[in-house]
C-alpha cells in the first residue's frame, strides 16, 4: 500500500501540535483540508489514528508510528524552505571568484573573511589569473567574478565592469631600502640596483620593462623571479632590491611593516581595478551580496589608500 507523503507530513504536523487547527497553521493550510486528509487517511489504513476523546489529540500507538516517517519528511521540507529562503536573500550559495594573485592575497582573501562572518554559509572559491585567462573563465562560465584591473573593454565583449578602485602603480621596497634616505631619488639612481620581477604574464611585467626603458636602461638586472606575494616579500625586506607592485598591495603590507613604496611618481597605463561579470550570467543571490560587499568596502579603501599615496609617495 502506498501513502502519500504529504498525508504523512500533515499527520506529524498535527501530532506535533496536539491539533488539526494548530497543525494546519503549521504548515500553512486550511482546517478543513488537514481534517480532510486525516479522515481519508485513517480509512485507508484502516486503524484509528487518534484516541477519541483526547485533548489535545493524542496519537495511538499506530498513528504515533506512521507519524515518525511524517516528522523525518516535516523536517526536511522545513529544512529545505530554509535553505530556499536563505539562497534567495543571498545568505547561502557559492561564489566562485578569480583575479590577480598579488591583489587577491593583498587584499580580497581577507575580505572574503569579512564576508563570510556576515554569510557563513556562503562558500567561497577562489582561483587565480590574468585578464586573458579571467575573461575565458567568465564565459565558460567556470568563475561568477573576476577581479583584476582592466584598461578599455571593447564593445560586444559580453563583459561588464564596475570599477572598485583607480589603478596606480609603485616601486615598493625594504622600509630601510638606501634609496629611503635620498629626499627625491632620481631615475639613475634605480638603476644601479637589482629588480624582482613581477610574476609572468602579469600587466605588472609589462610595467616593469616599459619604466626601465624609460629610466634609459639598456638591460635589466632581475635578480629574482617567480614568487608569490609572500615570496616576493620576504626577498625584498632581506635585500635591496625593487620591484612594481599596485600601490594598493603595499598599502595593504602597511601595518608589517616590512615593504613600502619610493617616493617617485612612475608613469603606467591607465588602468582601473574592477569586477568583471558576464552580461548575460543569471544574478545569483550570494554572488550580487559578494559583489556589493567588495565595492562598498573599497569605497572606504579607496580614501585611505588616497590619503597613504599622498603621505609616502608626495610626502604630503
């Protein structure tokens, strides 16, 4: 003999109540169905499910033991509504988000942190790469987000951007690098030490070969290469070395203590740092919250990073 499921969930809730009005308000019906239901029920198994008489309405051992099975299938469904609810608010989900490693170790792996004390149960994946590698990612619909500087998408890319933060790049050495104690170093001066070159691929090679040549190099001394950000900085609080870093990423090292940026104003590309999506990507809650949370937390940033460039770099 079959019985319905949902026959089996209105029985629990009853029980559970100790009424067919209370149990119909559990779950969101009308009296007369539950009543209804249990009637028909009972006829079919042909065993009172209910002692006559009792109120509240006590269970016979019978309608006790079919209740069990109704209770297992109420707490799913309740389980399930919630999961639901919490999906469509954004409070549960997955994000999968890639960028540039430097930025996401610098800066996003904490925010991630910060979001998840909010969403906990939000899980978070994150992947690394650049603009090329992102981009594919996005439209084989591998990642939600990309987070990575840009400089111009081009029309009909099936991108779309918002910009979290202006794009500036630094020479960031040890905090008790020689060149500290020169008021203005100058170009020349850059020259006569090794560099650390930023990780292959990366816009910030290009940077880097682009700002030597304009320095008038005519060869560059890197002396390391490959690291990660933790690579890269523990080699230059233990050397002399320099390298180009995003001015955000050493803000962010502000508090260790360890790395900082010259006081000299590089030229680079324009360039913004932002959140790529694809236009046609269904909004998922979670993700729409991940996003929100990082552009509303470099709002803040993005005045403090301000003030430390106008402190370090014009000393002002």
């Amino acid at each position: 003999m079959k019985i319905d499921e949902r026959h089996l969930i209105q029985l629990a809730a009853v029980v559970k109540t100790g009424g067919v009005t209370e149990g119909a308000a559990l779950l969101g019906m009308a009296q007369p169905a539950v009543s209804r239901t249990l009637s028909m029920l009972e006829k079919r198994v042909g065993e009172p499910l209910f002692i006559k008489g009792r109120r509240p309405l006590q269970a016979t051992p019978f309608g006790l033991a079919l209740a069990e099975h109704g209770f297992v299938m109420l707490a799913a469904s309740r389980k399930a509504s919630d999961l639901l609810e919490s999906f469509r608010i954004g409070k549960s989900g997955v994000v999968r988000v890639g960028g540039t490693p430097f930025f996401m170790d610098a800066l996003i792996a904490e925010l991630c942190a910060e979001f998840q004390t909010r969403h906990p149960d939000v899980r978070i994946d994150q992947s690394y790469g650049y603009f090329p590698d992102l981009r594919a990612a996005l439209k084989a619909d591998q990642i939600d987000l990309a987070i990575c500087p840009i400089d111009i998408l081009d029309e009909g890319s099936g991108l779309e951007f918002q910009q979290i933060l202006p794009g500036r790049n630094v020479i960031a050495c040890r905090v008790t690098h020689p060149l500290l104690l020169k008021r203005r170093p100058q170009p020349s001066h850059l020259l006569d030490y090794p560099w650390v070159a930023p990780p292959p691929g990366s816009p910030l090679m290009t940077d880097l070969r682009a700002l030597l040549l304009s320095f008038g190099a005519t060869e560059i001394k890197i002396r390391y290469s490959g690291g990660s950000l933790m690579g890269v900085i523990n080699y230059l609080k233990s050397a002399d070395a320099l390298t180009v870093m995003p001015h955000s990423v050493v803000f962010a090292q502000r508090k260790e203590k360890t790395i900082t940026a010259l006081p000299v104003n590089i030229p680079h590309p324009e360039r913004a740092l932002a959140i790529l999506k694809r236009t046609d990507a269904p909004r998922t809650p979670a993700v729409e919250q991940f996003a929100t949370f990082i552009r509303t937390d470099f709002q803040d940033l993005r005045h403090l990073i301000k003030r430390h460039e106008e402190a370090v770099i014009w000393g002002v």
